[in-house]
C-alpha cells in the first residue's frame, strides 16, 4: 500500500479518480493545505485493519504521522501558502 502526498486543490480536482485508488489498491493520501499535511485518506477496509493492529502497526502509523508532521523551529513565522522564514526583530 503506498502513501501519496497531495495539494488539497489536485484532491478536490481528481477526487474521484483519489477514490478509486484507495478503494482499488489500499493507497493512502496525505493532503496538505497551504503547505500542512492536514488529512490522511485511506480506505474503510484499510481503516479498519488499523483500528484492529497490533502494536506493530500502530508503531508503523506513528512514524508516518512523525514524517509528515510539521516542524518549526523557535523564531520562524509561516505565511499563508505555508512556506516558513525566518524572523529577525529589527
């Protein structure tokens, strides 16, 4: 099962052909607004197998959750397409 990271705009432009492949082929998708991963898209039958995991899986789901986190750093200000920079008072 991959995990494909996508805009919100290409979700709600290809949103049936987004679910065809996670219902055909177990796909996930991340999708990120304004530069944010915010929402994971997976199937209900993929759901379903987490909901029942063992550790093991749950270990597996944390570290992808951990990989597209976001991470600012002290200092940093994020403008409205999600890009951060770096603040400097004057």
């Amino acid at each position: 099962m991959a995990t494909k990271t996508i805009s919100s705009t290409i979700a709600q432009n290809n949103f049936g052909r987004i679910l065809d492949d996670v219902i055909q082929n177990d796909s996930r998708y991340v999708i990120k607004r304004r530069g944010s991963s915010q929402v994971i898209l997976l199937s209900l039958s993929d759901f379903e197998r987490l909901l029942a995991a063992d550790d093991h899986e749950r270990s597996a789901v944390g570290r992808l959750l951990r990989e597209i986190a976001p991470v600012y750093r002290l200092g940093e200000t994020v403008d409205e397409q999600g890009n951060t920079h770096e603040h400097r008072p004057a």
